[in-house]
C-alpha cells in the first residue's frame, strides 16, 4: 500500500477558513463522481491544523516555519495503480480535473507532494 501526500500552502489572497473550506466542500466534487474508482483510491484523509494560534507553541519548542494549512493522504495499492490510473486513460481525465481546481486554492510553489510507504511505528490499536 502506498501513501500519496499533499501537505498545501493556501494561495495568498485566501485565508485559511476559505482555502479549508473550499478544499473540504469543493474540490472533492472537481471531478467525476466516481473519481476515486477510476484513481484506484482506497482511502482520502484530510487533515486540517487546529488554529495557528493554538498551533505556536509547537513551532516554538521545533523552531519550524510556518505550517502548512492542510494535508491531504491518499492511499493507493501500489505504484503501477499509481502509474496506469492516474496517468492514463478516465483515471488521468479525473486526475486533471483536480489538478486544475486545485489553482483555485493551494499555492503549490509552496507546497509539497510525494508518494511514500507508511511504517507504524507506535499503535495502541
């Protein structure tokens, strides 16, 4: 199984309710309604920071920059689902229609993107 994540920067003029919002109640519908079968998706999560406020003192005891105003995971079979569904075909179509919504509301010069293997390392499940 593997992860794909996005960890997005909202464009300038929006602010983090309008990118969080638009990104929850919009964007997943960009697409046809049966995207998800046709990108192979088992699973979509998206992860969304408690306030900045609430959030300074964790960037305070890691020095960080600043946090990125969501996340999304998505966990796909492997990496020919990733290489067959999302660059080709229906799936590559569905794929497009998020990546040109996705100028609406995440400013990805500077976000990030990238495929990845989940190690559990700690559960109490």
């Amino acid at each position: 199984m593997l992860k794909l994540t996005f960890c997005m920067r909202r464009l300038p003029h929006l602010t983090r309710e309008e990118f969080q919002n638009y990104w929850e109640k919009k964007h997943p519908h960009s697409a046809s309604p049966n995207a998800a079968e046709l990108l192979g998706i088992r699973k979509y999560v998206q992860v969304f920071p408690i306030s900045e406020e609430e959030n300074r003192q964790v960037k305070e005891i890691r020095n960080g920059m600043d946090e990125f105003d969501g996340v999304a995971e998505i966990w796909i079979d492997d990496l020919e689902t990733f290489t067959t569904k999302w660059k080709k075909g229906e799936g590559k179509e569905a794929f497009g229609a998020f990546l040109e919504d996705e100028k609406n509301f995440v400013d990805w010069e500077r976000s990030v993107c990238f495929l990845a293997e989940e190690k559990v390392v700690l559960s109490d499940q």
